[in-house]
C-alpha cells in the first residue's frame, strides 16, 4: 500500500468517506465525524499509521484533508 492509499485509508476508516470525497473541500467541521473527538481520532490514527508524532502546532493546523498531505511532508513522509 502507497502512503497516499494509507493516509487516504485512515480519512475512510475514521470517517466513513468515500474516495471521491478526499479532496481540497474536505475541511475540519464540514462533516458530522470530524469534530474535535475525531480530530484527535484521526491524528492518531495518522501517527500510528506512518510512525510519526505530530507536534500540537501541527495538529491544530491540519484543518483540511490537503494540509494533512502539506504537514505529513513535513515528518519526511512522501505522498
């Protein structure tokens, strides 16, 4: 599995999206599941799946399914 196949995993299983869905629109509150609980969930999620810990600054700036792939790039994580 590719890391955009795994990063891309982790929004479906968190928030029961389909694929189409993983775009630039997807932003944090515009859907149900993505509140502050799943937030959290989802960066745990993103931690445990590329071995990383995202610093808190970081956390609070991954508002968007695209800054996820801007701020993963950060950790050294190719997508």
């Amino acid at each position: 599995m590719t890391n955009i196949e795994k990063y891309n995993a982790v929004f479906i299983e968190n928030f029961g999206v389909k694929p189409e869905d993983l775009n630039e629109k997807l932003v944090y509150q515009s859907i149900t599941e993505w509140d502050s609980v799943g937030h959290m969930g989802l960066v745990a999620a993103i931690e445990e799946n590329f071995n990383i810990l995202i610093d808190i600054d970081d956390i609070i700036e991954f508002g968007s399914y695209t800054i996820g792939i801007d701020i993963l790039k950060k950790y050294g994580v190719e997508l």
